[in-house]
C-alpha cells in the first residue's frame, strides 16, 4: 500500500527553551523515521499566543512536520508524542487525499477556460496568467 | 463562471427586515418601501477558488469566524455549502491546536 501524506502538528511546552524545542522535533522526526516514515517538510512557527488555556499555558511552541507513511506508523507516532513530557498538544491530519483532490478541481478548472475561451473567441479573463 | 456555484442566491430575511430581494438586478421599490436590494452574496471561496481549507490560515478562516469564535450559519457569509463544510472542518482543527478560541471569555 502506498504510503500516505499527514501533518503532524504540535505545541511544545513554552517553558523549554529553543534548542530543547528543537531537540523534541529532531525527538519526534526519530519517531517517524523509526516507522518508516519519511519526512517532507518542518516548519517551526516559534513561541504563539495560544488562543485559549493548554495546561495551564498561555503560549507554546508549534512545530509542523508533513510526514509520509502509514496509519500504523501515525498510531505508534502518537502513542510516542503522548508520553512526552514536553509537547502539551498536538494534531495529527491526513492530507493527501484532500491535497490530490484540490489539484484535480484546479486541473479541471484550467481545462474549462480553455475550452470556454476557445469558443468565444480570445476573451482575456481576469485570470489569464496561468496558461501553457 | 465556475459551474458549481449556484447553490446560494437564497438571502433569507433576516430578523424583521423584510423579505430579502433576490439578486436579480430589477430591484425597483415598486410594491412597497419593506423591499430593498439587497446584493446577492457570493461564496468567497468559489470567488478565490479555494480548493482546500487549510485548518493552519488562520488569517482566511477568521475572516469568517467573530472574534468570539463562533461558527457562523452560511447566510452570513454566503458562502456554498461543499465550503461551508469544509470551513467547519477547518475551524474545528484550528481549535483543536489552539489556534482558535472554543470560546472567548
């Protein structure tokens, strides 16, 4: 089975300090790989206002892996990020099928133009940037 | 334009307005002064061709949410109903990690 795409996101304990944050993604990208998982993407977004009470926190690193694998590898990732002492949220979320679906909309979309601007003649839309 | 987007044009009266006028564009105050022209309004995702609502743009989807966080029926924004769900789910997530509030103090 092919491997599927999510996206992990999770809020560290603001009380850490930047290198311990990044000690925890390193920390969590090892679970990952650990499953055969692959990673894609990190993005660290720093320390954000949480919009309401985690814990007892008011504010929380959060970090974004998009991360390649199965759903078994996903059960074991979370099980893992649970534990941890240091992450006070996180949220894990499917995306490639959503991902895939948008990007055929856009494909079908562009198609449509095409065909309605070859009936009416040349008729330079608002949108006439993304030909070829 | 985009061929999926018919599913609004029902601005339903809201509160003791009055009946809302349908967007058609004759919108003559010929009955009586209670009807106004009211402009149809139309989903802003179809408008921007949004495919995917992402729970993490925050600044997109709090365009439709108040600042006390609530969900919003659909008359409010205009938006189709394939976005409206797709807008629930995200808001949903975005709370889930803090982003957004369940609700404001």
């Amino acid at each position: 089975m092919s491997d599927r795409t999510y996206e992990i996101l999770f809020i560290a304990d603001p009380n850490l300090g930047e290198p311990e944050v990044d000690a925890l993604a390193a920390q969590v990208q090892g679970f990952v790989e650990k499953d055969g998982g692959k990673l894609q993407k990190m993005e660290k977004w720093g320390k954000k206002r949480l919009a309401y009470d985690v814990r007892r926190h008011r504010e929380g690193y959060y970090v974004l892996l998009v991360v390649e694998g199965t759903g078994v590898m996903v059960k074991e990732v979370e099980r893992r990020i649970k534990v941890q002492d240091g992450i006070i949220r996180y949220l894990t979320v499917r995306v490639d099928e959503e991902l895939r679906k948008a990007e055929r909309r856009k494909a079908k979309r562009a198609l449509g133009e095409e065909k309605r601007r070859g009936r009416t003649g040349s008729q330079p839309a608002r949108d006439a940037e993304v030909q070829q | 334009m985009n061929g999926d987007s018919r599913s609004f044009g029902r601005p339903s009266g809201r509160g003791g307005g009055g009946a809302g006028a349908k967007g058609g564009g004759a919108g003559k105050d010929a009955g009586g002064k209670r009807y106004f022209f009211r402009r149809r309004k139309v989903c802003k995702f179809c408008a921007d061709k949004i495919d995917y609502v992402d729970y993490k743009d925050i600044k997109l989807i709090s365009q439709f949410v108040p600042e006390r966080g609530k969900i919003l029926p659909r008359r409010m924004f205009g938006t189709c109903a394939e976005h409206q769900r797709k807008l629930t789910e995200a808001v949903n997530r975005a709370r889930h990690i803090a982003l957004l509030p369940y609700a404001a103090d």
